[in-house]
C-alpha cells in the first residue's frame, strides 16, 4: 500500500505543477481564456488528464499452475495515464483524441513452480499503451476507432476496435463496437514436461521449448556430443485470437429512469489453453492443459438506472452468459451513490455472481485418459462468489485544494468465490480539468 500511496502522489505533484502552469486563466474569475472564443472552431487541446492508481491482493488454494492444488496468492500494482484532447471543426463536429498507458506489476507465488523445484520467477511486468479517436456531429452520430497493444513475457497482444452510436426517436440510443485481438503466446511449459529433443535425418537434436518461466535457458546436445544455448527471442510461440461484436440500445423512459440491452458475440480460435497449467490424471501422471481451439461466448446484459431526486441513483445490471464450453453463468449487481454534499458522494455496490463448470473440468486426479480436453483451472469450475464495497467521490466548484484537480475517486472492494478464493481491491482515481 506504500508503494501506491508513493506512486500516486509522485504522479500528482507532477501534472499538477506542469497542468496548472499550462492553463491561462482569467484575474478576475479565474475561469480558463478561450482564445478562440470569437470562432465557431477550435483545435485539439489538452482537456483532461485522468490518473488512476490501485493495488489487488489475493489468496487462495487451487493454483491451475499445480494442478488445481496449491497457493493462489497474488499482488498486483496498477498504474494508469490518460490525457483527452477535445476540439471541434466550423462544422460543429467534436473531436476527441485519448492517449494511455498502463503499466501493471505482479507476483504469484504459484508461477514459482513452473519449475518444479519452486525456482521460477514469481514476479512479471504488463505495459499496455493505447489510442482512441472519436468524432461527433451535431445529430448525435459517433464513430470512434482504437488501437491497443499489451506485452508481457509470456505473451504479447495487439488489438483494433472500431465504434458507432446514433440517438435515434426521443432519448433513445444504439451503439455498435467490433474488436479483434491477435495474442501471442509463449510456449511455457512445467520444467518436467518440457518436450524431450528430437532427432531429424540423423542431424543435431532439436528442441522445441527453450526455457521456463524462470529464464532458464535450456541446452541440447549435437550430433557430435557438443551443446548450444538458445536466445530467449527465440522461445516458440502460438496464436490466439478474439474476435466480438457487440450492441447496445439505450433509451430514457422517463426523468426517472433510464434502460439499456447489451448483446454481445465473441469468437476465439487458436491455441486457448495455456502450456504451463498441469493437469494431474486419476492415475497421478502429469499433463499440460489441453482445451478445444475454439470457443463461442454469448452474454446478454440489462441496466436499469433510477434517479430518485437530486440525491440518490439507483444502478441495477443483470447479464447471462453462455458459452460452447458447458459454462452458464448470471451476474447481478446494485450500486447506490448518494450524494450527501453538492461535492461529496458515496456509492455502496453489489455483485453477485454464480456460474456451472465448463464440460472440461476436472478438479485434481479427476481426470483419466478417455478425456479428449482437460483443465484442473478452477476460472472453468462450478462457483459462486460475492463482491461489495463503497466508493467516495469528491469534485468541489473550484477544485480540490483550488486546483486544477477536479475530481478524487476512491474505490474499496472485496472479493470472496465458493472456492475459498478470496481478494480485496482499493483504487484512487485523479481527474485534472
């Protein structure tokens, strides 16, 4: 928790020095010039810079690492940057263009032993920057576009979306989003289950996975007796893509109560299992994880939001999820945030969620060598599991501390699953104007 309190208010006392140094304000009101005030146009500018900070701590005991046994303990720290830039054309069309990055470092005590002796790395870093451009004309139409790229060590992923919404009839709204995502995986395997080397006409013994996730590069030997190390850029890799496309209709019934549909389709293909996950068989023989190379997923959403007065929202959400896998599962969620202040907010929340096993899982030693496919990962086993919290939202007129800090959101969770998985959640939200 010191490091992200450290991390947070490092990246404040920056941006808000150089943010407030670059916004010209008026003596008088101290509201910002517009020096394009006498045109209908104006160029892309700085219009908001968003921080967002949060540390994920969790515990448990069916590690998919060791077979569905074994320490699921897990810390992560997230950091994130967005700036938004706004501007609009003679037209009256508005432009936005955002730029982030995210940067997000973790432990796990179970990645340890990916060698079996516990000796793998058991820490990793995730840097995952991104691009978004959207325009609006005067009718309410929105097309916007993105570009997003992840990369860590075992994996890297590249991804496009592309948006449109329409307000269409007396409040009401559709909204459409496709987005594919090509990943690359790294063929990590468990130290004992790394392929054995093969010998082709005769030639040098060749080996097709070259380390583990301690770094450790494997050697092999020659046709004449010699060995050789292979680079780590040279570690095989397999692909995976995902494919959604999804809509959203929204419509305000009344000054009460607004309503949406959410539909979503995906598609993935490509290698879906991951090689470092073991699977113990009825028999105690060691496998690596073996899942279809294809899954369908389709969930089915409802929100329903009442404003009761100035004061108090109620957020309601309901979704279905179903899948090719053998999965159906059903979330529902409420969240309260009242408004105590004309600055100052609360919002207690709400999740459950319950879901079947998928047709693939077994816990450890329950499968046997008639299965095709095989997962010990419980993220694919019957459970239910809980989440609540509260989150404090604070924006005075003039800024926190009469800066150009606008808005402070601090959000509290915790997790709790059947499986005796348990985590908790605190995130700090900085939004600069």
């Amino acid at each position: 928790m010191k490091k992200v309190c450290l991390t947070v208010i490092g990246l404040f006392l920056l941006l808000l020095s150089t943010f407030s140094q670059s916004v010209k304000k008026d003596s008088v009101s101290n509201s910002p010039i517009n020096e394009n005030s006498t045109y209908s146009s104006k160029p892309l500018k700085l219009d908001e810079i968003n921080i967002v900070s949060s540390y994920y701590g969790q515990q448990g005991n069916h590690s998919a690492v060791t077979g569905g046994v074994g320490t699921e303990a897990v810390t992560d720290l997230s950091n994130g940057l967005e700036l938004k830039f706004a501007g609009t054309d003679l037209e009256g069309k508005k432009y936005t263009f955002n730029m982030s990055m995210g940067i997000d470092h973790h432990s796990s005590a179970s990645s340890a032993y990916v060698s079996k002796t516990g000796a793998s790395k058991t820490g990793g870093t995730r840097v995952y920057p991104s691009i978004n451009y959207s325009v609006e004309n005067k009718k309410g139409t929105t097309f916007g576009m993105g570009v997003y790229y992840s990369t860590e060590y075992n994996y890297h992923s590249f991804a496009l979306d592309a948006n449109y919404s329409h307000k269409i009839g007396s409040g009401g709204e559709i909204s459409t989003k496709v987005s594919s995502y090509f990943d690359q995986v790294k063929l990590i395997y468990p130290s004992e289950l790394i392929p054995a080397p093969v010998v082709i006409n005769n030639g040098p013994a060749v080996v097709n996975v070259v380390t583990t996730a301690s770094g450790r590069r494997s050697t092999t030997s020659s046709g004449g007796g010699g060995s050789y190390e292979v680079s780590a850029g040279e570690i095989p890799t397999s692909p995976r893509n995902t494919h959604t496309a999804s809509l959203v209709y929204s419509q305000i019934i009344n000054k009460n109560l607004q309503a949406s549909v959410l539909v979503d389709w995906v598609a993935q293909n490509g290698y879906l299992s991951l090689p470092f996950h073991r699977v113990y068989f009825a028999d105690s023989s060691d496998h690596v994880e073996k899942l279809p190379s294809q899954r369908y997923k389709l969930p089915i959403g409802f929100r329903l939001n009442y404003f009761m007065g100035d004061n108090i929202i109620i957020r309601s959400y309901y979704r279905y999820f179903t899948d090719d896998w053998g999965i159906k599962a059903q979330t529902a969620s409420l969240e309260i945030p009242v408004k105590l202040t004309p600055f100052f907010s609360v919002s207690p929340f709400f999740r459950s969620y319950t879901q079947t096993a998928a047709k693939y899982f077994q816990p450890c030693q329950g499968h046997t060598t008639k299965d095709t496919y095989y997962t010990s990962n419980y993220a694919y086993s019957a459970f239910s599991s809980q989440y609540y919290g509260v989150g404090v939202h604070i924006s005075p007129p003039g800024g926190i501390w009469n800066s150009n800090l606008s808005s402070l959101d601090i959000r509290y969770g915790h997790y709790s699953q059947s499986t005796d998985l348990t985590s908790n959640i605190i995130s700090f939200a900085f939004q600069f104007k």
